[in-house]
C-alpha cells in the first residue's frame, strides 16, 4: 500500500491522566484511559475505519478542532493515528451525513455510505462513493446512486454488501440490502431477498461464507425474521437460523471463532415484555431454528424497560463491548431474557466490556455522558475507538470520538 500523502495540523486535545483499570491477563482490554484524539462538533460520530497510520470518522458532525477554534470538516474527517491531529490532505466534502466507512482489503479505497449526494469530487454521487484515501477524490466509475441511505457495509472478497433504507440500487429494486462488485460496482443479480424494515447492520464471518443481519424488519421476502437474520454468501438465500428477537435490532458482531453471535437491541416492535427489549443477547451463530440464549444482559426488568438502547457492538477474544445510551447492566450471568436479573444491577453509562463467557461486565469502566452516548465501537488497529454524541470520557473532553490504546 502506498503511503498516505498528509500534511498534519495542530489539534486542541486534552489527555486523560487518570492510571488504567488493572485486569486479569485473561480478559486484557485497552487502556481504560482515552488518548488525544480530535475534537467534532455540531452533530455525532457514526462511523470509524483505520487505513495504515491515518483513521477515518463520518457522521453529522460539521466541524473539527483546529488550533485554538475549530475548521470546517462536514460529516468526513481524518486524523493520524499517533497524534490525533487532523489530516489536512483529506477533505472530500461530502454534502450530507456519513453513516458508515469501510476499507478494502489493501486499503487503496475507502467506501462511503450515508446520505450525500456529493462527495469527492463526485456529483452526482449518491450515498455509496469510493474514495481514494490519501486525496478523498470519487471513484467516478463506482456510481451506483442508492435512492435512500446506505447505513451499513460489509465485504467479502470483490462483493460488498449494502444495507439501510434504500430500495432501488443502479436503477434497480433492491430493497434494504444489496450485493455489488467492489472493484467495478456493478450490482450482482442473485441477492434479491427483501427485507420489509430498516437494515441498521450487518456482519460478515471469517470464511465470507455468512452475513448477518441487524435491524427493524419483521420479514425478508416473505419468510418472517424478526429484526435479525444471516444469509448464506453462496446461495444468497436465508439460512435456518432464526434468533426471533422480538426488539428492534441495532447492532450484530460476531466472536472471533464465528462461534457467538452477539445482538443489540432497543425497544421492542411489540408491545410485549420479555422480548430481549434494550439487551446484548448472545446465541450460537449457526444452526437451524432459534438458538438457546447463552447469556443476556440490558434492560427487560419487566415494563418498563430501565436500561436505554444499546446502539452499538464489538467482539474481541477478551471482551464484548457495548455502547450506547444503556445505564444498567446485572452482575451475574443470565441465560434468559425472560426474566429480570437474578443478582444486583450495576452502572454503566453508555459503554461496558462484557466477559464473552458469561455476559458480566469487566471492571473496564470509561465513564461516557451525553444525551445519546456510544453510537459506534470499533476495534482497529490503533486500539478500540469510539464515536457518538459524547462530550466527555471520564470527565476529560473527548468530543464525538475518543481511542483507548491497545490491541482489543
């Protein structure tokens, strides 16, 4: 991969000096301390990715912390990694917000999905774009102008999938969830399964052989799923595995083995309690019908519900992180959503580390405030990074976005 061409600006940051959370070797997170990382304003972070020393944030955020003010930098920014300094260099100019970020697999494109209808250069150029990373210049050849927003990515080899609340893709109807060519863009013809609702997320095994679904749909082309559901990446089709959570989904990660799915939650779409409302649920990731809960953990102390919406998910070998605007979480394993929290419930607002055995928070405790809280986890290379609507970290001003140093 070429080096990134950048010129870097000074950033007003502050550092949290407070000493990190010891841990057993075991269950090793990052730090529970934030580096220096750049400073968003007027609006939230949404979506994170990490090429080479340089990592990319998008969202609704309008400006940036530069010197002692701020710079214009609508909705798509970049900073280096070691300093957390903004990139000058990189400024493609989108015109609307920016919902997700994903590199391919040499990192020589950076993929966009949001709302825009510019970008790079590029106009029209609507809500999917391929940028260059170290310019920000469109890819004009990739022009496949989704008619609503691109809220997800996913990629498999040369298909990247699409999900959100789009229903034409080139012209053509594709309801929610789509299948391109990543190198030329051109739309595949055998995804054609239809989701009724929102596609929020998505999450691709290891093999590429299994995407999983996340979102607000009660069906997909006709078979009943209710807000989450995986497809196989050969057949296009849906599997057997049916989670039938009956909560609107927000986010799906997978454990590193492809062993462990693990969902997030808000309220539910019906009005029903039990219904894994406002949780991370962990299942099996394969199998036919509706997986055994291994381990549940949120709200559902009945109704109403007490913990607020988990919005966010990453899973590591060490931890299962989870953000959003959540404040309560209970202390001892759980196996049904079902029923209330059999031990005594514990804070945490808006971000947790979950032990990937038994769903019990890990003592790694940032402290996040907001109104909305963590809107995305991602773990890159740099360590484990957040982004949201947040202006503080433990007290210290980490606006939108903050990095916890370390391999996750």
């Amino acid at each position: 991969m070429r080096a990134l061409a950048r010129r870097v600006l000074p950033i007003a940051v502050a550092s949290l000096l407070l000493a990190p959370l010891a841990l057993p070797p075991a269950r090793a997170v990052p730090s529970a301390t934030a580096a220096s990382t750049l400073q968003s304003y007027g609006g939230d972070i949404r979506a994170v990715a990490q090429i080479g020393t340089t990592i990319y944030v998008g969202g609704t955020f309008t400006s940036v912390a530069y010197g002692s003010g701020t710079i214009a930098r609508p909705y798509l920014a970049a900073l280096d990694a070691g300093s957390g300094q903004l990139v000058e260099s990189f400024n493609p100019k989108p015109d609307n917000a920016v919902y997700s970020l994903l590199k391919n697999i040499d990192g020589s494109r950076l993929y966009v999905g949001g709302v825009f209808n510019r970008i790079g250069g590029c106009t029209p150029c609507d809500r999917l774009a391929a940028l260059d990373p170290s310019t920000g210049a469109a890819n004009p050849g990739f022009h496949l102008q989704p008619n609503a927003n691109v809220a997800t990515l996913a990629l498999g080899g040369r298909t990247l999938y699409l999900g959100g609340t789009f229903t034409v893709v080139a012209g053509v109807s594709r309801p929610r969830l789509a299948a391109v060519d990543a190198i030329t863009g051109g739309l595949g013809t055998k995804l054609t399964l239809a989701p009724n609702q929102a596609v929020r997320d998505m999450a691709l095994n290891s093999t590429a052989s299994t995407l999983y679904l996340a979102g607000a749909f009660t069906s997909i082309s006709g078979t009943t799923r209710y807000n989450f559901a995986s497809v196989g990446a050969a057949s296009r089709a849906l599997t057997a595995w049916n989670p039938n959570v009956h909560a609107r989904g927000w986010g799906v990660a997978l454990s590193p083995d492809n062993a462990t799915a693990y969902l997030t939650t808000s309220d539910g779409n019906e009005s029903i309690c039990g219904a894994g409302h406002e949780s991370v649920i962990a299942m099996p990731a394969t199998g036919s019908g509706t997986p055994a809960v291994k381990w549940h953990n949120g709200g559902d102390r009945g109704c109403p519900f007490t913990s607020g919406d988990i919005n966010a998910v990453e899973a590591t070998a060490s931890a299962v992180y989870i953000g959003g605007h959540l404040t309560n979480l209970c202390n001892v394993k759980n196996t049904s959503y079902t029923t209330a929290c059999p031990g005594r419930l514990v804070t945490r607002e808006h971000l947790a580390a979950l032990d990937p055995a038994t769903g019990v928070p890990l003592s790694w405790n940032p402290g996040v405030d907001g109104t909305k809280g963590v809107l995305r986890i991602q773990a890159i290379p740099a360590g484990l990074a957040i982004g949201g609507d947040f202006p503080r970290t433990n007290g210290v001003q980490h606006s939108r976005f903050a990095l916890f140093p370390g391999t996750p």
